[in-house]
C-alpha cells in the first residue's frame, strides 16, 4: 500500500502544479470595451476624430472600409493628446500608429506607456484627398483587469 500512497501523492502534486502554471501563464481572461461602432462620412480634405479615455497596457482594435468616391483611400492614426493637438495644427508627430494610405483594414496595436490616464485619438483623415469618404468602422479597447 505505500507505493499505492505515494503514486497517489505524486500524482496529486503533478495535478497542483499544471494547474498553478496555468492560472499563471494564460489563465487570464481579455476583456473587450467598445469605443465606436458605426459609418462616419470625412469630407474632403478634413478629418474625423475619435477620442476617447483611458489608462495604459491595452490593444486598440480598429477595423474599418473605405467607400463613397473613385478614390477609397484614407490614413488612420492613433494619437495622444498632445500629439492629436499638434497634428490637427500642421506639425509633424510620431502617432502611437499610422496606417498609411489604405482602403480597408484591422489592425490590433499594443499599447503601453508610462503609468497613469491619457485621451487617445483614433483619427481617420482624408486630408490629402479632393473627394469626400465614408468608413465603416468599429474601435474595440482589448485588456485584462488589474489584480485585485
């Protein structure tokens, strides 16, 4: 009966600790906050801005499709604050994300900065266009919740 016990004990122990490394490596659930869901129209040569609050360590997720002239393309950016301010102002920024001219798209951007609440922008623009666009487009916020 004691080689009995201890395959028992054995086996047991194994049991505790695949599920312990479990919990720790990936037992982790990912939450989704919507942030937008809809059609926006972008006229010519403007933008259409998408702000929104949040902390850091999160992905934004962004799909969308461009329709509504000869020329569906458009340039989503991810920005801070302080860079959407000096965006919308004519100067050069480094976005958190920039897609480039593009008909259509998801992207999934990590995002971590240094700890505490920023105002992101989601901006689609059409700036360099003539021809007025619509985007069908959701923003999804992905994270996982802090340990109580």
């Amino acid at each position: 009966m004691p080689g009995f016990v201890k395959k028992i004990t054995v086996i047991l122990l194994a049991l505790v600790l695949v599920g312990t490394l479990g919990l720790s490596c990936g037992g982790e659930r990912t939450f989704q906050q919507a942030v937008f869901d809809g059609t926006i129209t972008i006229s010519a040569g403007g933008y259409y801005d998408i702000p929104f609050p949040w902390g850091n360590n999160f992905r934004l997720v962004v799909s969308f499709t461009v329709s509504g002239s000869s020329e569906n393309n458009i340039v989503v950016l991810i920005l801070v604050d302080r860079a959407y301010t000096d965006w919308v102002s004519g100067h050069e920024v480094t976005a958190l994300y920039s897609s480039g001219q593009v008909t259509k798209g998801t992207f999934n951007v990590p995002i971590k900065l240094p700890s505490g609440g920023y105002t992101y922008h989601v901006v689609y623009s059409n700036r360099f266009s003539t021809l007025t666009k619509r985007v069908a487009t959701t923003v999804n916020i992905e994270y996982h919740p802090v340990p109580e």
